[in-house]
C-alpha cells in the first residue's frame, strides 16, 4: 500500500452507469475534488480525455469493469500521455457498507487509484 501521496498526480474513478453515462471523481494531493457527469457516447468520452490531459501530466484512471463499455473508454483513453488505466471487478468496492449510488462508488474508485499507483 502507498503511504504518501505523489505531488500534482491526479487520480480518478470511473463509474459507468447502465445509461452509459460517465461518472467520475477526482482526488489530486489527497483532496477530494468535485464530481463530475460525462454524456453517454463519444462525445462524453472525449470530453472526459480532454479533462484529464488539461488537469495533470500523469493521470491514473480507475475503472469499474462493466463490459465493452469499460474496455472502450480505457482504449480511448490509452492514447492519453502519461495515462495509466487499471480495469477493476466490482468486488473491489466491496467494503464494510453498501454503496448505493454512482458517486458513491466512482469516489471509491478514486481512492483506489490513489492507493494503487
């Protein structure tokens, strides 16, 4: 397990709801930052690339494995300098309480990027 936090590096969790939507939280320096939405589709992917290579020069994605729809944003996102993308079962959320919604779970998804890079 990590025991410091790197200076500047972002991390961020991925939830992909059923609708296709992204949901992403952010942790930068050991702060939690605001949430935020990504449209289904392409677009929404890509606007989501654009926002992580704008915040930092070494990104580290988290995603919730959820099918093809989890492959085919870390493919989009690979082209990404200095990405790293690490693909997770759901059981990795598993904690001592349920998560009952998207937020919940992508902040989670954070944090475990924050722990594994």
């Amino acid at each position: 397990m990590k025991t410091s936090i790197r200076s500047g590096e972002r991390y961020f969790g991925v939830e992909i709801t059923p609708e296709g939507n992204l949901i992403v939280a952010e942790r930068a320096e050991g702060k939690v930052l605001p949430t935020a939405r990504f449209a289904a589709g392409e677009g929404g992917t890509q606007a989501f690339r654009r926002h992580i290579e704008q915040e930092c020069a070494h990104p580290h994605v988290c995603i919730k494995a959820c099918g093809a729809a989890a492959l085919s944003l870390a493919a989009a996102l690979i082209p990404t300098p200095g990405v790293e993308v690490t693909i997770v079962s759901g059981q990795a959320l598993r904690g001592a309480a349920p998560l009952p919604n998207a937020e919940e779970r992508a902040a989670r998804l954070a944090k475990l990027a924050e722990r594994l890079f």
